[in-house]
C-alpha cells in the first residue's frame, strides 16, 4: 500500500507571513526540520510538499527539492483540490494530512495513525488525533485512503471547506466513520505550532536546547525539557487564547 505524508505550505500566511521558511534553528528553515522529522517514520513511503503554483511560493518548492522530497503544485485558495492532485500524481493509497506550521511533528505519532489506518481499513475513513484533541497543538496528523479524500472533495462545495481540506468530516462526522488516537494524557494545554512570532521564539528555544544537525530528538525529550524549563512554556502559552 502506497502511503505519503502530503505538507501543505504557502508563504501567504497572514499572521506570520513566509513563516515555514524562517529559521527555526540557524542555518534552517522551519520546513526543513520538519522534514528532517518526517523523514524518520517507518510508516510513510513518500513525503510530499503541496505548494501553491504561484510565483512567490517558487522559493518554497525549491527549499523542498533540497531536502529531497517530492513536490506538487496546485491552486493556492482551493486546498483541497491541491491535495488530491499530489495524491493522485503520486498514485497514493493512503494520504497522511500534515500540516508545515509544526516543526516539532512526531514520526512516532505519524506511524501511529498508519499502523491503525492500515488495521481498521475495512471498516474506517478517516484517523486522527484532532476531532478529540489529546497531544499538543503541532502534532496533528490525519490519515484516510485516497477514496475517502476524494469523497471529501466532492462533498466540499464551500471555498471555506475546500481551503480546509478535511473540514468537512469535523462539521458532518456522520458522513464518515472516524477513529480517534488520543495521547496518554491530555497535553491539549500545549501549544507548539508556528502562527505568531511567539510561537517560533518558542520553538527556536526548544531547537536550540535539543537539535543539532542529524539528530531527532523525541516528544519526551520536548516535554522533559520544558518541565526543567517552565519559563519557555510562557512565551507563547498566552497566543491563540
């Protein structure tokens, strides 16, 4: 079974605009720590960045041609239609959801939501850690097989759904048969994705502690870390509330 991890990126973003190709530890972008993260799961066959077709995201594709990962570009408003184009073109069969504002991603999670999308695939549409939030906010993933991706397409008539992408099953859960992966315990309080200039102080903190080039460290390392260092929590903890 073909599986790809898709990242949608853009430098549009309207709260930290370009924010996936700041430094998150010098020398490297957000993007490629990312990256670098992803490229550890077991799980994934491909990994695959979604960019807008636009010339200003030009810079964005090559960042992800350097990291060695395959590239799709597509419409910038219409998300939804840019997913299942990298899908198809990469004759996926199940496509991972990702998206590149959490560099702090987990492989281990990741593999998670393939290990139980692959053992419930008679019988689900949909996995994911984000209908009932558990982890720490940076660590979403979603998994479905490209069958259900396209139904999810054709069901998304709103630009608001079809920007969103999978929003569609959030607002009309009943349509598809959906497996929740929840975390040990609730880190719900924790926020390590990048939409503020608090969020990438944080996480340039967190990189600057933990990272050096080649090495990946865990989600426990991450919460060790910030447990001896509480002060590092506070810079964004306020963002988002």
């Amino acid at each position: 079974m073909i599986t790809g991890a898709i990242i949608q990126a853009r430098v549009g973003s309207t709260r930290l605009p370009g924010k996936v190709m700041k430094e998150g530890f010098p020398g490297r972008t957000l993007l490629s720590l990312m990256l670098e993260r992803l490229g550890t799961c077991k799980r994934l066959d491909k990994l695959i960045v979604a960019v807008p077709e636009s010339a200003d995201n030009d810079r964005i594709a090559d960042e992800a041609r350097r990291c060695g990962v395959l590239v799709f570009r597509g419409s910038e408003a219409d998300v939804l239609t840019r997913y299942v184009g990298a899908a198809r073109q990469y004759r996926l069969q199940m496509v991972v959801r990702v998206t590149s504002d959490c560099p702090l991603i987990d492989a281990e999670v990741v593999d998670r939501h393939v290990d139980r999308m692959r053992e419930l695939w008679s019988s689900v549409d949909f996995v994911t850690n984000m209908m009932r939030q558990s982890f720490a906010l940076g660590l979403a993933v979603e998994a479905m097989p490209i069958d259900v991706l396209e139904r999810m397409s054709r069901l998304s008539t709103t630009p608001y759904l079809r920007e969103h992408v999978t929003t569609i099953a959030y607002e009309q859960p009943s349509l598809f048969a959906i497996d929740h992966v929840m975390d040990r315990q609730d880190r719900s309080h924790l926020r390590w994705t990048v939409d503020y200039p608090e969020d990438l102080e944080f996480v340039r903190a967190v990189f600057g502690a933990l990272y050096w080039p080649g090495r990946v460290f865990s989600t426990q390392e991450v919460l060790s870390y910030l447990e001896h260092h509480p002060e590092v929590t506070q810079l964004n903890a306020h963002v988002g509330k």
